[in-house]
C-alpha cells in the first residue's frame, strides 16, 4: 500500500496532551447532566458538563479530542479504576465560551456478562453494568469528577477551518466530536464558517437519535449544513427497510460526488467499529476512493462489493483525508 501526502490533505493543529496525568486527576465540577435522545428509547444517554476552572486542562483542549473519567471506587481485584475516555463535546472555547466548561455525550451500559475467554464462567448470564458510563450518567449538578487528559492529536478540524469541506458519519455517541466540530464550524465568534458540511447520524430508531434538535436548528439556519439520519431498523414511509450511514452516502450518491470529487473534502467517522467498512465499499463502488483510501495491491481486479467484510480493515487503510475514530 502507498499513501502518499497530497497538497489538499488537511494541516492540522498542535495541541496539547496530558496535561493531567492519570497520576494526578485534576478535579471538575458537574454544572449540568440532561438526557439528549430525541425521544423515548431503550438507551439513556447524556449530555454533561463539567466546570474545569483553574485546572491545567480549562482553555488547554480542542474538539476531536477526549478526557479521561476516574470512576471512584476499586475494581474487583481491589485496584482503583481504569481511565476511560470521553470524546469532547464542545468547542475548543468550552460550553460557557471561555474554555472553563467542559462536555460529552455518556450512555449507560447495561448488558448481561458474556465470557471473553475459555477460563471465564461459560454460564454466567448476570447483568453487567457499566462502571463509568454509569457513575457519569449518575451525577447531579454539583457532584465532583477526577478528570485526565486531554487526549488525542489526530481526529481534529483542520488549523484553516475554511480550506476545506466536511462529511460527518456518525453511529450513537460517536456523535459526540461532531456536536463540538459543527458548534465551532458554525457558531464562531468571528462568523460561521461558509464551507459545505454535511452530517449523517445513524441511530437503530427515530428515537435513538441524538441532539436532533439542535442539528435541525442549525440545518434551518445555515444553507451550507446538511442534516441527514439513517434509521436502521424502521420500516420507511415507502416501505423499504431501514438503512445505515453507508447506505444514505449510496442513496443519495449523486448529491454527495461533487462533493467528494472536490480537493477541499474531508471525511470524518465515529461510531461503533466497524462502521468504515460500508462506507469504504460505497466510496470504491462510485469510482470515488482515491483520495480517501489506500486500497492493497492484491484487492486492485476485485469488485468493491465482493470485498470479504472480514479482511477489509486489513487492506483497506484511510489516507490523510479521511479520519476514523471508532471504538
């Protein structure tokens, strides 16, 4: 495989990384902690902010990269915690507009054990509830949250917001950064920027979809944002069935190829893994991966569509100008 840098591949910005180390958590304030699903569903997701005034991180971080949450407690061999990581929410000037404020999207884990190895109880079928998805989604205004981080030098805005265009995959809380990168896109303070975005969020129902509201505001407001959702397990109002965030970008390909066949557009992708691997078919389909994708030698003479699902992480690999963030 070659990738090779071409002159509109993004320059992105330096940042600033661990600032506080898990060795010495800085400590937040919770400022408010409210459900941001469009409507009734089987998942509790939230959006929360944490005031980090005063600490090595306030003013310290930008969108498209994390922080890591310390859950109070030990685990069951008696050690404290793990940090997990939350992608940031908010603008790089925070949700109070002086980088004080801090935010992401938390959905609570409720699963049963499965075993992840042949020494683990087979049988086993208890509830397993997530440790810190579940201690942020339990915090009320006021509680305290060791807090890490920031993290992350890659899934960024580029430094020159306005040299390109942007298309947003989204799947669950992936849309996290994105609430943050649209924010900063479209409601800078020296104006919002005129560049063509285009977000796709992919949600099992209607009602799973989060922060619609604002993203139907913000597709009102601003001719150049494009909102589009991919509900998966709907029946549509044509009776067709449901579809993910691949098939929007195979739907409505011919509104999405100039955009794609333009030198300023960037892709970005976040969500549950695995979700690259359709898009990546879509984009070889359509003729439109050469800029996107760096596809191996021995996969030249085969039909994007007969790509085995399995193999195509392995060799199919993203250039500069599509970035993956799934987990």
């Amino acid at each position: 495989m070659s990738n090779p840098t071409t002159t509109s591949d993004p320059i992105l910005p330096e940042v600033k990384m661990n600032l506080a180390p898990p060795s010495a958590p800085i400590t937040g304030r919770v400022v408010s902690n409210d459900m941001c699903l469009k409507g009734k569903s089987n998942s509790y997701v939230r959006h929360t902010e944490i005031d980090i005034t005063g600490t090595a991180i306030a003013g310290n971080f930008i969108v498209g990269q994390s922080f890591g949450v310390i859950a109070p407690g030990v685990d069951e061999k008696g050690k404290p915690h793990k940090v997990r990581l939350y992608s940031i929410a908010c603008p790089k000037w925070g949700e109070d507009g002086q980088g004080n404020v801090i935010s992401t999207t938390p959905k609570r884990v409720l699963e049963e054990y499965k075993p992840q190895k042949k020494t683990d109880d087979q049988i086993r079928h208890t509830l397993f509830i997530g440790v810190c998805s579940n201690f942020l989604c339990d915090l009320n205004p006021g509680d305290e949250v060791q807090i890490t981080g920031p993290a992350g030098r890659r899934f960024l805005l580029p430094a020159n917001t306005a040299d390109h265009d942007y298309i947003f995959l989204a799947t669950g809380t992936g849309i996290a950064p994105f609430r943050g990168m649209v924010k900063e896109l479209l409601e800078n303070p020296e104006g919002p920027c005129k560049s063509q975005i285009h977000l796709v969020m992919g949600a099992p129902y209607d009602t799973d979809l989060l922060y619609d509201e604002l993203f139907a505001d913000f597709a009102t407001k601003h001719d150049n944002f494009h909102y589009h959702t991919a509900i998966s397990r709907e029946i549509r109002p044509d009776g067709s069935r449901g579809i993910y965030t691949h098939h929007c970008i195979d739907e409505k390909i011919e509104t999405f190829r100039p955009l794609l066949e333009n030198e300023r557009t960037l892709i970005y992708i976040c969500g549950i893994q695995g979700m690259q691997t359709g898009l990546y078919q879509v984009l070889a389909t359509n003729g439109l991966s050469d800029a996107y994708l760096t596809i191996a030698d021995d996969w030249a003479d085969l039909n994007p569509k007969d790509w085995p699902w399995a193999e195509i992480k392995r060799n199919v690999r993203p250039t500069p100008r599509c970035m993956v963030e799934v987990y």
